[in-house]
C-alpha cells in the first residue's frame, strides 16, 4: 500500500497503530492528513512538507510522528 492509497481511504483511524497514539499525536496525525489534502503539490513534497508544520505546531517529535506512519504501513501490509 501507498502513502497516497492510505491517505485517500483514511484507514489509519481504524487501525491499531492510531489507537495506540496519544491525543496530541491523533491530532497530529488529522493534521498532516489536512494538510496533504489542501496542497496541490505531489504527494512526497506535501507529506514531509506537513509532518513539518504539524510536528512543530503541535511540538510532537517527527521521528515519533514519522514511526507512526512506518507502523500504519506495516500493519496496513500485514505485516
């Protein structure tokens, strides 16, 4: 699965992965979701460019954030 597929269905607030968040990570995590949907650019350019202003807006660390999304993968996977 894509970061792209993943993004456009939402499933990562179904799964474990988000569960197993913090409420400033969840937020964290909707944030960078809103924000890729807002830019027009690729897909790549929007996601790292979002993880930045959320990590810092929400003063969440980006490895954390970023471990996040690595582990929202991998279960997606099933892996």
């Amino acid at each position: 699965m894509k970061l792209s597929q993943l993004v456009q269905s939402n499933q990562t607030f179904n799964s474990n992965a988000y569960k197993n968040l913090s409420p400033v990570m969840k937020e964290a995590v909707n944030d960078v979701f809103k924000l890729i949907e807002k830019n027009q650019e690729d897909i790549l350019n929007k996601f790292e460019k979002s993880v930045n202003k959320v990590c810092e807006f929400h003063n969440v660390n980006k490895e954390e954030i970023e471990k996040y999304f690595d582990n929202e993968i991998n279960e997606q996977l099933g892996e």
